[in-house]
C-alpha cells in the first residue's frame, strides 16, 4: 500500500486540477493447524479494499476540498429513519388507544 493507491495522479482540464483521494485499507493473516487423526493444513489470504472520499480542486490558485457522496449509504440512513419514525408513530397510536382529544 502506498501513497499513490491513495491519491491520484493530477487531471487538469482548461486552467482546473482534479487529484482524486480514496481510503485506502488491508490486512491478511497465516494460519496452520493440526487434527486428532495427525492431519495438519495451513493457509492463508490478504484483502485489499478501497473507497473514495472526495477531490481535491486547484483553479485560480485556490484549493478546495469536494467529499463524495456515498449515495448507498444515504439512502441506507434515510430508510432507517422512515422506518424508525414509522415504528415509533404506530407505537404511540396504539399506546394512546386511540383516543382522540
């Protein structure tokens, strides 16, 4: 892993330069291991895993800082309030027991 896997190498188009940033993360493992009947195995594996995170934007000089949206994970958070508000409204309905003032 290194920094390059982190940051993009810079776009530029008409006078913008666009350098692309993601998190970057891994790991792996060994292991052996050994039965009662005396037969024994070993193995292992590595994962390498990466996510964008946003821009960063250089035009006129100036740098900015554009996070991406990760729009699964919005919509994920926007279900489980609906549902969480949902729930909540039909708990206090039947609690009331539908007595009105």
């Amino acid at each position: 892993m290194t920094v390059r896997r982190v940051y993009s190498d810079p776009v530029e188009s008409d006078g913008v330069t666009v350098i692309e940033v993601a998190t970057v993360s891994g790991g792996g493992g060994l292991g052996t291991g050994s039965d009662k009947d005396g037969g024994e195995g070993s193995g292992g594996g590595f994962g390498l895993g990466a996510k964008p995170v946003g821009v960063y934007v250089i035009k006129n000089g100036r740098l900015t800082w554009r996070p991406a949206v990760d729009v699964n994970r919005l919509a994920t958070l926007v279900g489980i309030v609906a549902v969480t508000a949902l729930l909540v409204g039909a708990r206090i309905a039947t609690a009331d027991g539908g007595r009105r003032p």
